[in-house]
C-alpha cells in the first residue's frame, strides 16, 4: 500500500495534548502492532492485507515518528510511549489484545509486559510476538549513526542527516537479497522528515539507555511471564540478529523461535509472507492449548524453527 493511502485510512486521536496517528482495520480477536526506529506504523504495510482477514488490527505511530506530533521540546521515553498505547486501547474500547512488534516497539511491549506483570496494565496481553530488536542491551550492536545519536554531537548528527545516508544504514541492515526499493525509501524518509522529524532524532534514540537502566525490569518480565511468547528473527540483521536469538534461547523459558536466515532487521518488509506464516502458525497453536498456556505453561514447548 502506498504511504498516501495508508494515511488517508487512518485516524487520529489526542492524549495528554499529542496528536497521534492510528489505524483500525478488520474483525475478530484484537491485534495491536508495535513499530520500531527510526519508522512508524507503515511497515506493517506488507503483512496488514493477511492479518485483517483473521483480526481487528490496530497501528499507531509512536510520539515522534510518523504521522504523529513530533514535539522539540518533550521527554520521551518508553514508558511514556507505553501509557499512550494504553490511552489508544481505552480510546478504542480494546478489552484485552495479542501484540506484534519490532525493534523499539519490542522494548514497549517488554514495559506492557513488566506493567501486566503488576497488574498494573489496563488491557489484557493474550499474546506477544517480537520481531528484530534490542531486547537485551548486552546483546545490542547499534550503528555508528545511532552512536552518535546518542553522543553530544547527537543535536547536530539530527540536522545532518540525509535520504542517502539513510539508505545506507539501511542497506547495511536489510539482507542482501531483500534490500528496501527506491519506493520504500522514499516513503521512510518522508515518514522520517514529516512535521521536521528530524530535528529530534537525538531525542528519540534515548531508549537505547532506558534499554541499560531498565535491563531487570524488561528482561525479568519476559523471563517470568506468564503471556505466549515468539520470536520471529532475521538472522543477517547486524543489530539484533543471530546472537540475540541465542541470548534469548539461553535466558527465556521453552523459548518459541523462527529463524529466517538471509533476512535482516526488517523481517515484515523483507519477508512479509514468512512472517504472517509463523505468527498465524503460532496463533494456531495457542487456540489448540489456550489453557496451558495461561495456566502453568504446559504445552509451551519450546522450539526452534527455520523458514527458507
């Protein structure tokens, strides 16, 4: 779907004085997807044609990105992000919910999970499925531009940035035969550069150090729950790719993963169809144990899959 077009059948919704894109589309169970950095929810755009058949799917962009305010002078920060996805299921009347994110969406949903773990969430997780993204700050390896994001040339590096350097941070980071077309790019940079973008990309990237200070809070919760857990990796992502499997494998019980292994960071754009067939696969397969999957975990057995 054109950028256009995924614009113009969204919606917005006010919280806390910030406008914020959304959109709903579909019937059934509730599906909330979590995009990642630095681009919104258009890259779910490749997948959103399958999952709308089976869910009432639901899309927002983060404070910052997108099509939502990106105000200067604001503290943003994984929580905060959080009580606006909580403030979208309250808008929308979203009772309980499975969720599907990526990279900075995943550490989102790891607070929604930690928040759900006190009982202090405001919406049921029946599900959490996570795509590439720095899960464990030990494991993260951040490009040069995301260092110096977060370096003090980080106010500077933000107005510098350029479409072309984009584009190759981008290909250092897609697989080498799913590379993102000139399409693609131009719509991440015009999702990158509405309403000056830009100018706070220092401010946004300050999550890779919440990642450190709330390494307990984040990595515990996914390490106790109780919610039905998958990861879905591509393993030539240079960022969180083959070696955060093998952290996840080494800290999460039973753990469910799918392997893919010539795609990078960006496994909805890279490999849409693969994608869709290991999260409806593991939709499945909850609906055929659902007790023991909210109960003590038996029947979660955990495995290790690749997809060619």
């Amino acid at each position: 779907m054109e950028l256009s077009a995924w614009q113009q059948a969204g919606a917005y919704f006010t919280y806390q004085g910030q406008r914020y894109f959304y959109r709903v589309e579909g019937e059934g169970p509730a599906l909330l997807l979590l995009h990642g950095f630095p681009t919104a929810s258009w890259d779910w755009a490749k997948i959103w044609p399958f999952l709308v058949p089976h869910y009432r799917v639901y899309a927002l962009d983060f404070l910052g990105f997108g099509f939502s305010d990106k105000p200067r002078h604001y503290a943003y920060s994984v929580g905060r992000q959080a009580d606006a996805v909580e403030a979208l299921t309250a808008h929308l009347g979203m009772a309980k919910t499975h969720v599907l994110a990526h990279d900075y969406g995943d550490t989102v949903a790891q607070e929604l999970i930690a928040r759900s773990q006190e009982q202090s969430l405001s919406f049921g997780l029946e599900s959490v499925t996570f795509l590439n993204g720095g899960m464990f700050p030990e494991t993260h390896r951040p490009l040069l531009v995301q260092r110096l994001l977060m370096s003090p040339l980080g106010p500077w590096v933000s107005r510098l940035f350029t479409k072309d350097k984009l584009t190759k941070n981008f290909h250092r980071i897609f697989g080498p035969n799913t590379l993102p077309t000139t399409t693609e790019m131009d719509a991440f940079w015009a999702l990158l550069t509405h309403n000056e973008g830009r100018r706070i990309f220092h401010l946004l990237i300050r999550y890779m150090r919440e990642r450190q200070r709330h390494r307990a809070r984040w990595v515990g919760g996914v390490q106790t729950t109780k919610i039905p857990l998958l990861l879905i990796n591509g393993l030539h992502d240079p960022i969180s790719g083959e070696h955060m499997v093998e952290r996840y494998c080494a800290l999460v019980p039973d753990p469910q993963v799918v392997r893919l292994p010539t795609i990078g960071h960006y496994p909805q754009i890279e490999a849409p169809n693969k994608v869709v067939e290991a999260f409806l696969a593991f939709q499945r397969s909850l609906q055929v144990d659902k007790n023991a999957y909210r109960t003590s975990g038996q029947g979660k057995g955990g495995g290790i899959f690749f997809l060619y």
